[in-house]
C-alpha cells in the first residue's frame, strides 16, 4: 500500500505536536563543533585506533550521540 501525500504519518503528528522547527536543529548543528565530542566517543567505545571487530557494522557514534540528545529534547521514547 502505497501512502498519499496528502496523510500525516507518526512523525509528522508529533512533529506537529511537539513544535519541532529545523531552524533550530539547525541552529545547534552550526553552533557545536562537533569533532571533540566524536573523538571523546570514539575512545569512550575503543574505536579510536580502528580495532578488530566482529558482527554487524555499528551506527556511527556521533549520529547516535544526536539521537540521544533529540531524545531528551523532546521527550521521546525509543519503545
């Protein structure tokens, strides 16, 4: 089933609901520099030297940092 254009989907409600404005996502993307924090993440998870690894490719460690933080912004739940 193909979805119309003209239906609001989960998070186009809470998007709604919630306010969210990519102005200031933005804003706190052009303000943070973000290379410290990837660097202190890197070593917090032992990926700082590109050591041997097994199972699945992870998600990047700063994308999800950005998650987490979205999360707390706005009061969502990962369940």
């Amino acid at each position: 089933m193909e979805r119309q254009m003209s239906q609001f989907g989960l998070a186009d409600y809470y998007a709604a609901k919630n306010h969210i404005r990519a102005d200031f996502l933005d804003g706190v993307d052009s303000m943070m520099y973000w290379k410290p924090v990837e660097r202190l993440l890197h070593a917090g998870l032992g990926r700082e030297h590109g050591g041997i690894r097994s199972g699945p490719k992870h998600y990047p460690a700063l994308l999800m940092f950005k998650i987490l933080l979205l999360q707390q912004w706005y009061g969502l739940s990962d369940q």
